[in-house]
C-alpha cells in the first residue's frame, strides 16, 4: 500500500526563485501520482506525464520515490494550496501551501507626489503607503541640502539620514524654513529590493532683509558699494530706491555711462544678496538708499546712508611754533647741568633734538594741552639727569607714536 514519506508542509519563497514542492511516497507499486493546483483544480501531471503546457513545472524524479515538482521561476500566481495525490481506493493525498514574498512596492495612487509649496506655519501631511508579502514596513528619512550655514532638521531628537519616523503617514505641525528639503521614505520587508518614494518639500516664506553696515562713508569722486541680504523663499522681485526714486541704470547716465551698478548672487538656498554700485560719487549721490525685496506674502526694506567721507589734516600755527623753541632751550639747559655726570648712561649719543621738533606738525590747541602736562615733568625735576629721557617724553605726549 503506497504511503507518503513526509507530512504535509508549507514552503515560502522569493519571487523569482525556484521552489521544489516535495512528494515523496513509497511503494507505490502500480499506482499513479497526480499534482493538482487547488485554486483553480489544474491538473499539471499524471505519472510522469506533464499535463499543462507550463514550461516552468517539471518532474525532475532524483529517484523512484520522488514525485516532487519543481517550478522556476516562481511568480506570483504560482501561491497557493498544491496536492500531490496518489489514484489509490480511497484516494490518498499530501497538502503543500506555497507562499511567495513579493518585495514591496509604493502604491501611486495613495501616495504623495508632490506636495505643492507649503507656507511656513502650516501643517503638512504627505503620505507613503506600500504593499507586499510579508507586509512592509515605512521609515521616514530628512535629505536636507547641504549647505554651509544649515541647520540640521531634528523631530523626535533624529538628525539627518536618521528615521525621523516610521508609518505610512508622516505630519509635520507649525513646519519651518529648515524643513525645506527631501523627505524619502524607505518601505522594507527583508525581500530584496526595498521600495522608496522621495518627496520635495518646498516652505514658503516673506522677504527678510538683513543690513550688516548701515552707515557707508565715501569720499567725492570716488565708488560706493551698498549691500542687502534677502532671505526670502520665493524671491519674485528686488530693487534699490534713492530719496523716492526707483534705481535703474538706463535712468541714470554721466557721460553715456550707467551711473549705478546693481548687481545680485545666491549666497545659499534663501539667502540673496543684492549690491549696489554708486560710481564716481558727486554731493547729490549721498543719502538714504532703500533696499526692497518683495515676494507673495509680503514686502521688506532696509535702508543705507551713505554719507561724505571728510579727511581733517592738522595746522601748525606760530604760536605752536614758538612753544617748541621754548622746550628746546630747556633741554639745552637740562643738558649743560647733567655733562659733568659719570653715570653711564650719559655718555650715550644725544639725539638731534631740534630736528626732530621742528619737523613734527601738531595743531596749536593739541600742542598747548600736552604743553602744560610737559611743564609738569620738567618742574618736578624727576628726568633732569637723562636728557634724551625728556625728549621721548615730548614725542610720546605730542602723539609723535
């Protein structure tokens, strides 16, 4: 009487791999062996005749006790319930359940594509949901642009190319500037290959305007450089103003050339930074300049004076003059009283006094002030043995260092 080997049993495997369904019996004796696909009652063989006209399923018979059936490569439709049943009174059978695992795949139409520009303050929902055997599991990733002053985007205390969150659904509440970027999420089942979705975020906000010099001096004749950055996302217009006027070169013209120089480059992805060049300036050029930036929620100014840059050069006046000869005939006496000194350093070379006084230029007020804390010095009679002393002493309160 023929009997089965081996209980029935279930067998997974990977799509596109090949599955042998096992059916081992013996003896077997004259009887005959059937593989039945239960789902749709296909008969595939009899003996080892091959019904169905599947390439994929073959008897590979090892040996006369196997009746297992192979199939490769499996695909999805070959899951299900198989019997392998031996033609005996009553019938005797052997139960096999296939389950192939599909790896995952993200469903279009119940995902997110794109989620449009999100205006900063909102709320924002995006949606990733995936199928497969066994059912996948969503992790969310942040792909933030890299870029040198970024600020790394943190929500449940994850920084980037960490898992920000796991589930079909992410929401973001009260979204910010520093979300802009790509969220990806990762669906995985351990089935090779895992399935991704990448979703550009966009969040919108109004212009910022930043003045890092407020108050630019120049002198006449000479170009002027104004600068604003813009933090804005979108940037849908910029422009300049002087004293109620919009700044456009073709308006502006000195000798058939553009008086002004207006001039923009991306410092980073919301950073903007708009120059301003006024050439060759003249007396009606100095003022307040406005800087403007506007997109769809709102416009921003910032505002530069540029003012006349004004070089004071100092006078000597006689009296000055005549306050120098003074100290010098003091050092003159200073010396007569300390030549009779043995002290070494007396015998050090004397400094050409005169010359050096009478080449130094102050203004009469500046000279008249240190004057009076000179005649302090000398009055006391502290540095009367070191004459060359006293003379440092005159450079360093008439500002000569």
């Amino acid at each position: 009487m023929p009997s089965f080997d081996r209980a029935s049993e279930n067998l997974t495997v990977i799509i596109g791999n090949s599955a042998v369904l096992p059916c081992f019996i013996s003896n077997l004796g004259d009887h005959k062996v059937a593989w039945i696909k239960v789902a749709n009652m296909d008969i595939l063989t009899i003996g080892d005749y091959k019904v169905t006209n599947d390439d994929r399923i073959k008897l590979p018979q090892g040996y006369v006790s196997d009746w297992s059936l192979s199939i490769h490569p499996i695909n999805e439709e070959d899951a299900g319930e198989y019997i392998c049943q031996v033609n005996t009174e009553p019938q005797i059978i052997s139960k096999i359940y296939l389950q192939v695992q599909l790896p995952p795949k993200i469903i279009e139409e119940k995902s997110t594509i794109n989620p449009g520009p999100v205006k900063e303050g909102s709320n924002l929902k995006i949606y990733c949901h995936s199928e497969g055997i066994p059912s996948p599991k969503v992790s969310w990733y942040f792909r933030k642009p890299k870029s040198k002053n970024d600020k790394l985007f943190v929500q449940n205390h994850h920084k980037v190319d960490q898992i920000i969150h796991e589930g079909d659904t992410l929401i973001i509440r009260n979204i910010t500037r520093h979300h802009s970027g790509v969220f990806e999420c990762i669906a995985n089942n351990s089935v090779p290959p895992a399935a991704s979705r990448k979703i550009k975020v966009s969040v919108e906000f109004g212009p910022e305007i930043l003045v890092t010099n407020e108050k630019v001096e120049q002198i006449i004749g000479q170009d002027a450089r104004l600068e604003c950055k813009i933090k804005s996302n979108p940037l849908i217009s910029h422009y300049w103003m002087l004293n109620g006027q919009v700044i456009e070169n073709e308006n502006y013209l000195q000798e058939n050339k553009a008086k002004y120089d207006i001039f923009t480059f991306n410092q980073n992805d919301f950073m903007t930074v708009s120059g301003l060049i006024v050439k060759n300036l003249t007396l009606t050029d100095f003022g307040k300049y406005e800087c403007y930036a506007v997109n769809g929620y709102n416009t921003s100014k910032g505002e530069i004076i540029l003012k006349e840059l004004i070089y004071r050069r100092s006078t000597t006046t006689k009296a000055t003059q005549s306050r120098i000869l003074i100290y010098q005939e003091r050092l003159k006496e200073q010396k007569s009283t300390t030549s009779k000194s043995t002290h070494p350093k007396l015998h050090r070379k004397n400094l050409n006094t005169s010359k050096l006084i009478k080449n130094y230029k102050v203004s009469e007020d500046e000279y008249i002030d240190e004057s009076l804390k000179l005649d302090n010095l000398f009055s006391s009679g502290v540095y009367r043995a070191y004459p060359s002393i006293n003379l440092i002493i005159i450079l360093i309160f008439t500002n000569i260092f």
